[in-house]
C-alpha cells in the first residue's frame, strides 16, 4: 500500500469512526432519523424533537451539539426557533463512507500476514 493510499485510508477511518460514534447513541440515531423524514422547509425545533422523542429539550440540545459537529445536521433561526434539518451532502458522504467501512474486499497484497508474521519451521 503506498504512502497516499495509507494516509487516505487512516483519514477515512477516522471520519468513519466520528460517524459510527456520532450514531451509536439510540437517541441520537432517533434524531437522525426523524430529521431525515423532514423536507425543507418542514425543519424541527428543538420543543418539537423533544416531544417526539419523549426527552427533555436540553437533551436534544446536547445530542443536536454532536450532530451538528460532524456536519450532519444543520440549523436555521425561523422567529424565536431554530429548526433542524439533516445536511444532505453530508448525509450522502457518510453514507458512502459507513458503507466502505462496512463493504467486503478481496484481500490484496497489502494484507498479508506473511509481511506480519514470523515464518513457520517446518520443524514447529
């Protein structure tokens, strides 16, 4: 594996773990989903995410702060609220970095043991 390829791998291991970890809360993931059903400009308040979710508004609060740090989900002030919606360019990319986190490959020669590993005795 070359030394672009590493460093492109490793960054995006690391975006793709800001995304797992962003995700792995219920609550959160919730959120996420109710604000995905959303089409602009139909965003939600905080008062109305915590009714739907049966949590309090400084939770939402909370759980909008870590969404809102990796990108995925945007506010705009409407009157006295800010309403919440998913960032969809965003949302494209994360979706296209779970799934190669998750994807099957063919094993190439970059990830073979024998580069890792001591090799056996024929006497072992």
């Amino acid at each position: 594996m070359s030394m672009e390829s590493k460093e492109q791998f490793r960054e995006n291991t690391d975006e793709q773990a800001a995304v797992f970890s962003a995700l792995a809360d219920p609550t959160r993931l919730k959120l996420v989903k109710f604000l995905c059903r959303q089409r602009d400009p139909d965003a939600l308040c905080v008062n109305a995410l915590a009714g739907l979710l049966g949590v309090t508004q400084s939770a939402v609060s909370q759980h909008l702060r870590v969404l809102k740090a990796i990108g995925l989900v945007k506010g705009e002030r409407r009157g006295y609220h800010i309403h919440y919606f998913v960032n969809q360019d965003v949302l494209e990319k994360y979706r296209e970095l779970t799934s190669a986190a998750l994807s099957i490959e063919e094993p190439g020669e970059e990830q073979s043991c024998q580069e890792y590993c001591p090799k056996m005795s024929k006497e072992g």
